[in-house]
C-alpha cells in the first residue's frame, strides 16, 4: 500500500487556476514604468497573446527567467520588477477562474492539510481562494514575495517553507506536489533531496492548461490530463 499523504501542496498559475491574461496585463503594467520602451509597438512577442505567455512561461524555471529571457531586464530591473508584481496584480481587476472540478478535488480531500508554493504573490492568492471558498483547507501560502531571487522555483525553500508551516518538520513525511512546468517536478525532487530518506515527494504533472509532461526531460510519477484524474491519483495516498 503506498503510503497516506500528509500534506497536499500545489503550484497556483496553470495548476489551480488560469490567470494568463491577468498576468499579462500585470506584466505590462510593470513594464511600462520598470523599462517604458518596450510598451505599446515594442510590447515583447510573448505578451501578446495567452498563447504566447503559456509558451514563453514554460520555457524558463521561474519568473526571473521570464523577464531575463524574454523581455532583455538586468538583474537590477527584476528586482524592481518583482517588488512591483503585488501591487500592480492587487490593483488588476481580471479575474482568475479555477479549472473546471478544482474545487470538487480541494473539498473531496479537505481532510489532508493543503498548501501552495507559487511565483505568485502571496496575498493574491488568498485572495483567489477566498473568493471561491476554498481557503479553509489551506495551512500555508508561499509567494514569490516570501522569498529571496536565488530560492524562488525549483529551489526547494519555499517547499520546505511550506511544510514546516503546515506540519512542524519535514521527517519521515509523505507529501505530494502538483504542478504544470518541468520546474514544479524539479521543485518535487529537490524537496525530497532536501528532507533526507525519511520523506517522500511525489510529483504530479497537470497537463489541463496545455502542459506537455510527455516533453519534459524529468518526469513526474503522475500525469493528469484532465481535473478530474486527479481525484484518482491523489485517492491511491487517503
């Protein structure tokens, strides 16, 4: 028998909800004061279109790669960039929508203490999952404002972070981590790495938003094509 999950943590942008064009439309709003020439005619390809974005964002690790990769921003204007993205996403009226059945999943396994570790930002989120009155089975919340440029994804801090908010130390536990990017399944790997023999991260891979697990060169345990498969591959651990 596999052994029961301890925690559940989960990635927010492409895993719990679809906040593409809200992201875009932050995006430029903070391009437009961090670097203003690349606005209006010399807005970057990859902000453009949802279609874009989603390609651009799983070409790089985390957001850093995002702005380094594909807008051309010295490290000193990503840090800019990045202690404007709370401000600029709070002020954004775009609503994010959950997945179809997202809320069905959280509510099924509520009993399992749940968690996030995103590039998003932290109240943001809280935000999102109030709103669709998901929040309570949620202990712990990590955003890229929680940590530093060197330990946002795939490092493991903000996962470990997480556990140790959620369930007080990170020994002999059995954890699962569901994400849509090659990083998340890095970021799995590098928890378990982190915590020593005694724990176990197991990594599911969500390809609903348009991921293509089957691609990537680290592979996850799971793969979920749709929301609802979920239910089944996190019923094996309960």
């Amino acid at each position: 028998m596999p052994a029961k999950l301890d925690a559940i943590l989960w990635d927010f942008d492409g895993t719990l909800v679809n906040s593409n064009q809200k992201n875009i439309d932050t995006t430029k709003s903070i391009l437009s004061i961090v670097v203003p020439h690349l606005s209006g005619e010399n807005l970057p390809g990859f902000l453009r279109s949802e279609s874009a974005y989603h390609e651009a964002n799983h070409a790089v690790d985390n957001w850093r790669g995002l702005y380094r990769d594909f807008c051309g921003l010295t490290e000193r204007e990503i840090d800019q960039a990045g202690s404007l993205w709370a401000e600029h996403q709070e002020k954004n009226g775009t609503q994010v929508p959950l997945f179809d059945g997202i809320d069905e999943v959280i509510n099924r396994f509520c009993d399992v203490p749940h968690g996030i570790c995103s590039q998003n930002a932290r109240q943001n989120i809280w935000d999102v999952l109030k709103l669709y009155r998901i929040d309570a089975p949620f202990r712990a919340v990590v955003g890229y404002d929680d940590l530093t440029g060197d330990t946002q994804k795939p490092h493991a801090a903000g996962g470990i972070m997480a556990l140790a908010d959620i369930l007080g130390n990170t020994t002999d536990r059995c954890v699962m981590y569901i994400g849509d990017h090659e990083a998340d399944v890095r970021f799995a790997r590098n928890i378990q790495s982190t915590t020593g023999d005694g724990t176990r991260v197991i990594a599911v891979a969500v390809a609903y938003s348009g991921a293509r697990p089957d691609r990537w060169s680290v592979k996850a345990d799971h793969v979920a094509n749709r929301v609802s498969e979920l239910g089944s591959i996190i019923g094996q651990y309960t």
